[in-house]
C-alpha cells in the first residue's frame, strides 16, 4: 500500500509541475510572438499530442484515487517536489541527499 500511495502521488504531482510549466511557458510564447499567431500552433500541438497518446495507450482510463497510506502519499508529493524537472543538458548532477557525491 506505501508503494503504490508513494507512486500515484509522485506521478500526480509531476503532472501538476509539468502542467504549470507548459502553461507559463505557453503564455511566454504568447506575449512574444502574439496570440494571433500562436494560438493556432498550440491548439495543433495539443490535438497532435492526444491522438499520439490515444494511438500508444488505447486502453487508458481515468479514476480516482483513494490515499491507502498517508505516509507513502506525503513521500511521494515530497519526492515529486524535489525531482528536477529540468531538460537542458550540460550541467552538472544536482546532489541527492543522503548519497555520496560521486562528481
């Protein structure tokens, strides 16, 4: 019960960071190159995307989800919390804590 708390929360909580980071990053893009030009390019996207995720999970339902242990849950939001969501490569690794630095 703690895995499966441990991981809904994490995969819950990434989609939240994820979802925040392509709206602020979609109203950059906006107030830089105007609405009328970008808004019919991230409608495009958004439909490309769900026929993609249609196509490779035919099968995927929605439900919703019951905490079975509290402390896997807070694990998991904290653990999500802390994941570095960053893709630009050429930087170092971040140091997790609790491990040995190994740079």
């Amino acid at each position: 019960m703690w895995d499966e708390s441990f991981l809904n929360a994490f995969a819950l909580r990434i989609g939240e960071r994820l979802r925040a980071a392509t709206e602020a990053a979609d109203r950059a893009a906006v107030e830089t190159a105007g609405p009328e030009r970008l808004l019919p390019v991230l409608a495009a996207r958004g439909e490309a995307v769900q026929e993609r995720l249609d196509t490779l999970f035919p099968g995927v339902t929605r439900h919703r989800l019951s905490v079975r242990d509290a402390e896997g849950w807070s694990s998991g939001t904290s653990a999500a919390d802390r994941a570095s969501l960053d893709v630009g490569g050429g930087g170092r690794p971040r140091q997790v804590p609790g491990r040995p630095d190994r740079r």
